[in-house]
C-alpha cells in the first residue's frame, strides 16, 4: 500500500500542476481539433470515403499530439531545479516511473476522446458495434505509447536536442502499436466481430506489458548520473 500511495503522490502532483498551467492538454487538444480541421478541408468524401481511412488518420493525431505532450513530462520540474528534489526523495526510481506514466496515460486518454469527438463531428464516422473492444485496442495502444514515450522522455529532456530528439528516439518503436492498433480499430470501425481483434488485442497487451516492464528496469539508469 505504501508502495500505491508513492505512486499516487506522483500523479497527483502531476496533475494539480498540470491544473495550473494547462500547458500539455491546451497543446495535445488544440493539436488535435487543427488536424481535423485540416483533414477535413484536405479530404473530399466524393473521392475518398473518411470512414475507411479514419483509424489511420485517428492512431497518427493520438501519437503526434500525444508526443507533444510526453516531451514536457518533466520539463517544469527540471526549470525549477525540482527534479533534483525528487530524485532525493526516498520513493523508488520506479514507482517515480510508474507514476509519470499513469499521470500520462490519463492526460492522454483524455485528449484520445477529445480526438475521436472532432473526427466524429467533421466526418461523422461510425465506430461500429462493439465499443468495448474498441475501447480496449486504444487503451493498450496508449499503454504501451506512455510507457515507452515517458521513459524516452526522461532520456531527451537533458539533451541539447531537447524534445526535438523525442520523436527520433520514440519512432521506430511504436511501430507495433500503429500496425496493431490501426488494423484493430479500423476492423470494429468496418463492423466487424469483436473476435476478429483478438490477435491484435494480445499482441498490443504484450506490448503494453513489456514496454512496462522495461521502462521500470531502467528508468534508473536514466534519471540517476
């Protein structure tokens, strides 16, 4: 339990800051309403029908807005010196990981549903009938992005190159998580049985899972000099 409380410490914290300043979700949101906005004025729907290219256009805004947002994960706490502070503090190296990642994922989540709004709006997509699953392809889709996005960030953010670095470093490894997902999410979107999924859902689970695992062994490595 002592454990779970450091955790939430971290993501409160990250939280109420975030509060204050609504720098990550004005940048991720506002990102996400101007990409479809473009896409909507870019796209003719009597030559290319959006619904079957919505998974592909919708997986590239949660991951390009969402890297906006994973490249200032620690960005306040190293301007004031902070990050110092907590690197002092007693709380493990990983329950401080672990901690990054929830308050990411939630920040993250939230801007996903903003995204899935706008395109619904200007596109008027169908998500198809199985909204459960759905729901399950993007939640481990932005599982294993946190994961490996939080642990990368801690690596750019001490860089000259700063978040410029980030997308380089994250890129090539989301590329399971782009096929996976875009394929799942474009099958429920087409109406087709949660079933159909299955494989994609296991494969974005292991991915989540050792994107984790790996995070926590070695975000150690990174923060400590």
């Amino acid at each position: 339990m002592g454990y779970l409380r450091q955790i939430g410490a971290i993501v409160w914290k990250d939280l109420v800051v975030e509060l204050r300043t609504r720098e990550r979700v004005v940048a991720m949101g506002g990102f996400a309403v101007l990409v479809g906005v473009l896409f909507n004025h870019a796209i003719d729907p009597t030559v290319v029908d959006p619904q079957a290219i919505a998974s592909g256009l919708i997986w590239v805004t949660i991951v390009f807005g969402g890297l906006l947002g994973l490249g200032r994960t620690f960005h306040l706490e190293e301007e004031e010196g902070a990050f110092q502070g907590v690197l002092l503090s007693p709380i493990p190296r990983d329950a401080l990981y672990l901690g990054k990642v929830l308050a990411n994922f939630l920040l993250l989540s939230f801007v996903t549903l903003l995204v899935f709004g706008v395109f619904a709006l200007f596109f008027g997509l169908r998500f198809g009938e199985h909204p459960v699953a759905l729901a399950g392809v993007v939640f481990l889709g932005i599982v294993g992005f946190v994961a490996i996005g939080t642990l990368f960030s801690a690596i750019s953010f001490r860089t000259s190159m700063g978040e410029t670095l980030l997308p380089l470093l994250v890129f090539p490894l989301l590329i399971p998580i782009v096929i996976y997902g875009v394929t799942a999410t474009s099958s429920l979107m087409a109406g087709l049985p949660a079933s159909e999924v299955g494989g994609n859902l296991r494969m974005l689970g292991a991915f989540a899972v050792v994107a984790l695992a790996a995070g926590a062994g070695l975000f150690r490595f990174v923060v400590e000099d």
